[in-house]
C-alpha cells in the first residue's frame, strides 16, 4: 500500500523563494501540514520542488494544495537513480483553485531524486503558492 515518502531525511530544494524571504515563505512549509504556512515562489516561469529520498522509491501519487490564482496549470515529474540524469517520466495538470487535489501517477520508473517542475502558472508573473505538498509511493529496494 502506498505510503507517504516524504520524511525526516527527504531532502528538499525550490526553484526560488519570493523576495529571498525564507522565514515567512520557505520551502519547508509545504511540509508542515500547517494550513496557514506556504512555500511561496518568486516569479518567473518554470519554478520546480526537487526531492531527494533516502532510498530508492517508486512513486504513485502527487498531493498538493495551492491558493488559487498561483497553481501550476502544467506540471511535469522527472526521477533519476542516485547519480542519474533527470528524465521526465510524468505530466498532470491541476485545476486553479484552493482544493486539496491528487494525481495518480502510471508506471513509475524507481528514483531517487524526483523534480516536481511547474512549467508554467495561473499567474501572469509565474508565481507558485503550494500549501501542501506530498508524495505517496512505495521503498523500491
């Protein structure tokens, strides 16, 4: 059964963080399960999440909750083994509001290191607002 893989030794990164202000937007607050807290990106189109595992993993579903008005409206997944070459291996497409939405992913190849790009955004500048982020999967050992 799929679990959530994101844990303690999940490292993460993001693409940007708006205005460089970590303390009130960083990217550990999509993490939080704290409704009020966001990861709030700068502007600019592409911006992406960059998770790195502690084990190879297979992943089957993407959760995530923006605030409407700065969803991603095209979103790719890519996954390279350890020392790999990201390769893109998945595409969703959320709905611009402030739902909790899922996004069940086919045939996952095994990855540790996966990079959620949002490729382009609900708002004109190309900001992200993501209140929740998980990645539901199984160990892959």
């Amino acid at each position: 059964m799929a679990s959530s893989l994101v844990c303690s030794e999940t490292q993460s990164r993001v693409s940007s963080v708006l205005n460089r202000d970590v303390k009130q937007f960083g990217k550990k607050y999509m993490f939080d399960r704290n409704e009020e807290t966001c990861w709030n990106s700068d502007q600019g189109d592409s911006q992406w999440v960059s998770l790195e595992f502690p084990q190879p993993v297979k992943v089957s579903e993407v959760k995530v909750q923006f605030q409407g008005g700065f969803s991603g409206k095209t979103c790719r997944l890519e996954g390279c083994p350890k020392d790999g070459d990201l390769t893109s291996f998945a595409q969703f497409y959320p709905e611009d509001n402030n739902s909790h939405q899922s996004f069940p992913i086919q045939e996952a190849p095994a990855v540790h290191k996966l990079k959620i790009v949002f490729e382009n955004s609900a708002d004109f500048f190309g900001r992200i607002i993501v209140y929740s982020l998980d990645v539901l999967g199984e160990r892959a050992w």
